[in-house]
C-alpha cells in the first residue's frame, strides 16, 4: 500500500476491533478493500464468525463485487494460513505451544471453513 494520508484510520479500521465505525469516502478510495480486509481479520483472529458480520452496500452491484472480493480474500487467507501451517506446526501445549498459539491455530481453521458458507 502506498503512503496515503488516511493510513492511521485504514490501520484502525483493521485492527480496532472492539469499536463500530463508520467509513464514509468518495467512491474509488478503497473502502471496499479496507472493509474487506476487516471482514477477514475479524474472522482470522477469532473475533467473530461469518455468520455474524453483516456488511451494508447501497447497490446490487456493489454488493455482488463485495460478496466475490470477499471470496477472494477468505480463499488466500486460506492458503496463507495452510502454508504458515506446513512451516510451522501447532505443537502440542506439553511442547510449550501457548494458549494464544492454540486459538489462531483455531481461528486459522474457522476461516478455512468460512470460505465454503460464503
């Protein structure tokens, strides 16, 4: 991503997840990406589900370019997350694998199997 002069706000709108925002921009600008890649960080992170984001356009249009884009996207996190994988195992707690390796182990599989409710 190039240097843009909104980038502290595209940062927020992907990692500050326990606040609600509104992004308003003219068309162009790169919301639908920005949102995009909320959308899977949520998911990645185990912050939610799929089934429990819902993502307002004002056309059909829109709203059909969003739904592929998001496929997309879930689809390379996907892969991303199977090679991060084959690199390096989830070992066992015993191991000395944490907690929080446990859950992104978890939230890694959640977003391969959202890619099939999208």
């Amino acid at each position: 991503m190039t240097d843009k002069t909104d980038s502290a706000a595209r940062h927020r709108i992907l990692t500050d997840f326990s606040t609600t925002l509104f992004v308003e921009a003219a068309a162009g600008t790169g919301k639908t990406t920005v949102l995009i890649g909320r959308i899977v960080a949520l998911v990645r992170e185990g912050v939610s589900t799929l089934d429990r984001i819902v993502a307002v356009t004002f056309t059909e249009k829109a709203a059909g370019e969003m739904k592929l884009r998001l496929r997309t996207e879930i689809e390379r996190a996907r892969q991303d997350a199977a090679a991060e994988e084959r690199r390096s195992p989830t070992r066992p707690r015993a191991c000395g694998a944490s907690s929080d390796d446990e859950r992104k182990a978890n939230n890694r599989a959640r977003c391969c199997a959202a890619r099939s409710a999208v």
